[in-house]
C-alpha cells in the first residue's frame, strides 16, 4: 500500500510541475511574470509567480513520493 502511495504522489507531483511548466508558458503566465518584475522592481521584494508555486509544490510531491519509495 505504501508503494501505491508514494507512486500517486510521484504523479501528483509530476502533474503539477507540468501544469506550473505549462502556466508559465502562456500568455496567462507571461502576464504574471512581467507583473511580478514589476512589483519586484517597486517594492524591491522577490514575487514568485503562480507558475513558480506549482512548479515547487511538484518538486516537493516527486521528491516525497520518491523517499516514501525507497524507504525501507
């Protein structure tokens, strides 16, 4: 059981980092960056993009499915 586990979250997490890879690619995401450069540049603080989020909450899902795998 635990194996089915850790391979759901490896997909969950492979999933959300092709949505977030995708996002930024977009028209959508090209907006969101450009305004968060510009608020960066503002307010003189780092904005992560709504693409960004995605692609570090998949990594942390790959990366928690992945130990749950090969744990012994």
């Amino acid at each position: 059981m635990r194996q089915v586990n850790a391979l759901v979250l490896i997909l969950a997490g492979t999933g959300l980092f092709w949505h977030g890879y995708e996002l930024g690619r977009s028209v959508r995401g090209a907006v969101q960056r450009l305004g968060a450069e510009v608020h960066g540049t503002l307010h003189n603080e780092l904005d992560v993009t709504t693409a960004t989020w995605f692609m570090i909450a998949g990594g942390v899902l790959v990366a928690a499915g992945t130990a749950a795998l090969l744990k012994r």
